[in-house]
C-alpha cells in the first residue's frame, strides 16, 4: 500500500473513532501533500509524501522549542503528540550509532578531511538519512566528527 493510501485510510479509522487530534494531523499532511502536487503539476510519490511529512515533523520540533522556552506545557503536550502521529509515518527512524556508521562510511567515500568538506558529506549523507533522522541532528554528528 502506498503512503497516499496509508493515509487515506488511517483519516478514515481516525473519523470513525472520533479522534480528532489525529484527524487534525492527517489533514495538515494531507492538504500540504496536495498543495505540492499542485504546484509541481503532477502526482507525488512516497518520497515526496516523506518529506514533506519529515516538514511537518521539523515544523513541530521547533514549536515544542519555543513553547517550552515560552513556558507553554499545554502547547508543548499537543505538539508532541502531532509530532508521535507523524513519525508513525515515517520510515523507522535511524538509531545514533546507525547514523553514525553512516557518517563514517560517507566520510571514508568523500576524502573529507576537516569542516571545510561539510557540505560534500551532507551532500552525500542527505539522501540515506531523508525520512529516516532529523537533519539537525545528523548535521550536528557530522560537525563533531569532521572538527
């Protein structure tokens, strides 16, 4: 079944159970999944609805941030649990020690030698960990290793 279709059917079972917080989730994907397709003028596939899905979950990372610094426990619960429903739809996300095999094996394939050869690892890395890490935190890993 395509990730379209998981979600069509995973709004379905949340209407059907009245969870709206849930339901609210699967719609904002949704209606982004939809106003991509649009602009680009064709059908998305899973990749496409993966990223725009990992986002979403960057999206409610900072807001947890802010309303945590903000003093916000109301907001930052909500947040969180919008940001579990996502992550349900994600690839399964990669451990700290699988994204640090990564990091090391593209550092040994690229030659970088110091921080200046950043972006040539991330460039590299980008497409093995897209859905599967937060990109903040990947990037992080690779600045400690490449100082």
């Amino acid at each position: 079944m395509s990730l379209k279709e998981e979600l069509n059917e995973s709004m379905k079972t949340a209407m059907k159970a009245r969870d709206d917080l849930r339901l609210s989730a699967i719609r904002t994907i949704r209606s982004m999944v939809k106003n991509r397709e649009i602009d680009q003028k064709k059908e998305m596939d899973d990749q496409g609805i993966i990223e725009v899905i990992s986002t979403l979950s960057k999206q409610r990372r900072e807001s947890i941030r802010m309303y945590q610094e903000g003093n916000r426990p109301d907001l930052v619960e909500k947040e969180e649990a919008e940001l579990a429903i996502l992550l349900g739809f994600l690839p399964a996300q990669l451990s700290e020690e699988e994204i640090n095999a990564l990091i090391d094996r593209v550092i040994a394939e690229t030659g970088a030698q110091g921080a200046k050869d950043m972006g040539r690892v991330m460039k590299a890395l980008t497409p093995l960990t897209s859905g599967k890490a937060d990109g903040k935190a990947v990037s992080e890993a690779v600045k400690r290793k490449l100082a």
